[in-house]
C-alpha cells in the first residue's frame, strides 16, 4: 500500500513538473504541416512541376477558398547529392484535428471542379501515372511549426 502511495506521489509530482516546464517554455505551437519531399528524374523538374500546376493550382486553391487548408507551396531546389530530394510540397493546415477527413474534403473539391467523383478519379489516377514516371516519392512528414514568445 506504501509503495502505490510513493507511485501516485512520484506520478502527481512528474505531472506538476511536467506542467511546469511547459509553461515556462519560449514558444507556442503553431499550424501543422504536410511534408512532401520528391526526388524527380534529371531533365524533368519542369515536366513534374507542370503536372502539379493542374491539380495544385485548382484543388488546393479552392480548399484555401473553403478553409479546408491554409495555405500551400511548392518549393524546388538543387539535390544536395544522387540520393537527396529537389522537390518540396508544403500543404499548411490550422492544426492536427485539420488533417482528420482531409482526403474526404479534397475528393469533394476536386469532384465539384471536375463534375462528378468518376472524373475526378479518373483525372487523378492519370495524373498519379504522369508523375510516378518521372519522380519518386523520398519521404513525408508532418511538422509543427514553431512560434517564439517574447
């Protein structure tokens, strides 16, 4: 029995300390991000970034309209070596509960644009072929951006 007291003791204390140093913290927590980064094939950077231009620039747009997402970007660069990425796709949202039925909210978007969920599919399952051709998907991630107090 003493020794679950000392447990619950130790536990209360860690939480008090835990909470405490959370406050004391320099930085809040911010938006969310969805990662992308591509390694696309030499000589096709221009070739993949306008495949992107259709659906990005229509889709996402229309998502921001509907704040469904914050904000997008789409940054390319040079690949630090044969192994890196050059190709980054950055999708912001408000917070972790905003990634909770996203796929949901961006097939109704590109089904209103397209004019019904068969052509959308279509669309984007041809689109999806275009692209695995000349890029590889290197990896994703989720980030939370970061905000220093003062």
């Amino acid at each position: 029995m003493n020794i679950l007291r000392s447990l619950a003791a130790v536990l209360l204390l860690a939480a008090a300390a835990s909470s405490a140093s959370a406050a004391d913290k320099n930085y809040t927590r911010g938006s969310v991000w969805l990662v992308s980064m591509i390694q696309v094939e030499p000589g096709k950077g221009d070739d993949y970034i306008d495949s992107l231009k259709q659906e990005y620039t229509t889709v996402y747009e229309e998502a921001i309209k509907q704040k469904v997402i914050l904000s997008y970007k789409i940054l390319e660069g040079d690949a630090a070596n044969p192994n890196d990425w050059d190709v980054m796709i950055e999708t912001e949202v408000a917070n972790f509960a905003a990634i909770d039925g996203l796929e949901a909210k961006f097939d109704a978007i590109a089904e209103k644009i397209l004019g019904s969920q068969a052509k959308a599919d279509e669309t984007d399952k041809q689109a999806m072929a275009a692209r695995a051709a000349i890029r590889k998907i290197f990896g994703e991630k989720v980030m939370q951006e970061i905000h220093y107090t003062k």
